[in-house]
C-alpha cells in the first residue's frame, strides 16, 4: 500500500498545528482535542436567573465552552452566583469571564470562580487615545510594559493558583494607540500586542494560556493569525489559537464571512477552538460551528449527504427523494449517504459515502454499500430499501430519546 493511500483525507488536506493542550473545566483546546465550539451569552450578567437558563439551552444546543462578560466588580460577583447555580443544576459545561476596561481587579475576582478569564490587551491598561503620531521613546515602551506587568500580575498568579486557563484576546478594533503608532494599524500590530502579554505570563512561570487575534474584516483576521502561528514558530512558542471573526454580522452572509475565515485557517491546520459571532440568538451560532468543523473532517456532528444538484441527466426528482432520505435517516451520526441523480457520475462522484442511491433509469434505482451496487429496485421502494439494506448491515440505530421520527421515517423504521 502507497504512502498516500495510508493517510487519512483530512491529513492529505492539511497538518494540523501542533499546540500545548489547555484545560477549561472540562474541556481540552489544542494538544491534538478536537476543535471546541464556544459562544458568549447575550443577557446582562446582573440578572442572574436569565443568565443561568441562557447557559444551560446553549450548553443543550452543543456549546462547549460559555463566555459571560463582566465589566465591573459587581458583575465579576454575580457570575460565581451563576456558576454555582449552573453546577447546582447539573451542568458542568465550562464558564468563561469576559474582562475589558482597567481589568485587573475584575479579572483577579471573576478567576475565583470561572475556568478561565479573557482579557483584552488593548483595554486591560487603557490609556485614552491622544491621536498621537510621533514614535514612542524605548523609556516610554518601558514604562508602559511596566505598567502592563503590575497589572497582569496578580491575575496570573490566581490563575496559576486555581490552575486555570486565561486567553489573551486582540481585537483589531482596540488595538492600544502605543501599538498602532510603533507598528500601524495591521496584523503586525495585533501580533506584537499578544506577544507582549505572552512574554511576561511567560516571565512569570505562567504558560497556560489560549490566543486570538480577532478582525470583523476576514483579510485582516487571516493574516494575523497565520503571522502569529508563524512568529510563534520561530519563538518556540505552541500556544493553541481560538478562531473567529468577529462583529459578522446577522444572516447569510454573516455566515459565509464566518466560514470564510475560521474554514479557511482550519484547512491550514491553524486554530484549535472557534467562536462565530452573529448578531442572532447566540444558539444560532452552534450549528455554523459544527458545520465548519464537519465539512472539513475535523468533527462529526451529523449525517454527512453527499447530493448532485441534478441536471437533465437526473432520472428522478431529486429535491423530493433526498428529502425524504434526510427524513429517514437524518439521525443515524457518522454515515455519508450519497443521492445521485444518475449512473454517469453517481458512482464515481460520491466520494467515500457508506450507501449511495443512484438513478438508473426506466424508474429503476440503483443502492450501492459504498462503490459496490448491491441491487436494482423500483424508484418508489427506494428509501425504504435504503433503511433496510442499512438495518440489514446492523448500522441502523433508533433516535435518541426525545428526538422524534418524521411521520415518513417512523413508517420506514417499522418496516421489515
């Protein structure tokens, strides 16, 4: 057997990027983990009870890892409230504080109870912008990084205490006038910013640590990051990367600006945790998540059907049939199930699928156990073929408990 054909697809496609592993609760990023799914809570943290049940249908709706902001002390407060009330109730899904503006006494108090703390380097120390324009002096950098330490400091030594993770976070958009006039308004501004808080975590003995490097412009979101990946090759540094563009919008298009992004540096092998923010009910954001994951190999959420868009070799109506094979088979997680309109290129075009349904013509259709036709059977028995021939091979399983059969599907999964 050939090297190659040896290889998995998703390392033909890409290597992934080789990072420390970081614990957040119960939740590794990077070490070779999965790719975690995480989102931020949209309820002010104040309001505790709202904010605990917008927790628990996110962490229902598949998110790994809940970011909760915390701009003041009294927020920093509030949230142990939620934490212990989310674990009262059973969850254990890890809580993240949101730490901006002047944050070391708020991330010092929030670190007692959360799994892990972001900060902003652009507002952790925030000096007003002035619209200055000459460079800064070597003293001037000094006592500002000075300024930085003293601040950080006490955060990391909770966090080095209570062994959780931080994530040094860098917005585009707040990027400290210091940084803008030493290195533009650019990637390489982001990267300097984020180094200058790794190298003093890293002064301190403190190595637990998760970055990004956000933009609402997919260009500048994709430059910094595979920068970072680069410099921090070269530094020795294998800190895992958390992925997103941020401020995307709503709808569609907020969508394929998302994908656009994280899919992108996913297929290079960068990134190790993803956040699509969509001004939208942020479970809506779940879903995005995981089919970036699944379209590129790196989770396997659902079923993966693979369909041609039909064309006038089509010998059924393929809109219809592969409804109602999504219908019968939607909750059967890990299968590829392929829907082809014809024999030209069905066997050919569907890629590793485990079952194919392929139109052969004269209403005949041929089902296929991966590129081998197993028989030919008229096109109106063809879907309840399909579950038998898939129950036959013991790969037929029923819903989880709670999750309904359509009508269509409960009349197939009775059959035979």
């Amino acid at each position: 057997m050939s090297e190659m054909s040896e290889q998995t697809l998703p390392e033909l496609i890409y290597t992934r990027r080789r990072t420390r592993a970081v614990a957040v609760g119960g939740v590794t990023i990077g070490g070779g983990a999965p790719v975690a799914v995480q989102s931020m809570i949209t309820e002010e943290t104040r309001h505790v009870a709202a904010c605990v049940a917008q927790i628990i249908a996110m962490a229902e709706a598949g998110c790994e890892i809940v970011r909760v902001t915390t701009p003041t002390l009294t927020e920093a407060h509030c949230l142990g409230e939620i934490q212990a009330e989310v674990r009262r109730r059973g969850y254990s899904v890890p809580l993240v504080a949101d730490v901006h503006h002047q944050g070391s006494d708020i991330a010092v108090a929030v670190a007692q109870f959360v799994d892990k703390v972001r900060i902003n380097p652009g507002l952790f120390v925030f000096r007003k912008p002035r619209g200055r324009a000459d460079e800064y002096t070597e003293s001037e950098v000094r006592e500002e990084l000075a300024a930085i330490e003293a601040s950080l400091l006490p955060v990391i030594t909770v966090c080095k205490e209570r062994d959780i993770a931080m994530r040094i976070g860098v917005n585009h958009g707040s990027l400290a006038e210091r940084l803008t006039v030493m290195h533009g308004d650019t990637p390489l501004g982001m990267v300097e910013s984020a180094l200058e808080y790794i190298r003093i975590c890293e002064a301190h003995g403190y190595q637990n640590l998760v970055i990004s490097l956000k933009a609402s412009r997919v260009q500048v979101m994709l430059a910094a990051n595979r920068l970072m990946a680069r410099r921090m090759a070269e530094m020795g540094m294998d800190y895992p990367l958390h992925l997103g563009v941020t401020e995307a919008g709503d709808g569609e298009y907020a969508r394929v600006k998302s994908t656009a992004g994280i899919g992108t540096l996913l297929a290079e092998g960068i990134g190790d945790t993803i956040r699509v923010s969509l001004s939208e009910d942020p479970i809506a954001e779940i879903p995005v998540c995981y089919d970036i994951l699944q379209a590129l190999g790196l989770r396997k959420t659902k079923v993966e059907f693979i369909a041609c868009p039909s064309c006038g070799r089509t010998k059924f109506e393929l809109t219809s049939v592969l409804r109602q094979v999504k219908a019968a088979t939607n909750h059967l997680v890990g299968l590829d199930i392929a829907v082809m309109g014809c024999i030209v290129n069905g066997p050919g075009e569907m890629a590793d699928a485990d079952y194919g349904y392929v139109g052969k013509g004269g209403g005949v259709i041929t089902l296929y156990r991966g590129k081998s036709p197993v028989q030919n059977i008229p096109q109106e028995e063809g879907v309840s073929a399909l579950v038998a021939l898939i129950k036959a091979d013991g790969r037929w399983t029923d819903p989880p408990e709670g999750q309904s059969l359509s009508p269509f599907a409960k009349e197939l999964a009775m059959a035979g």
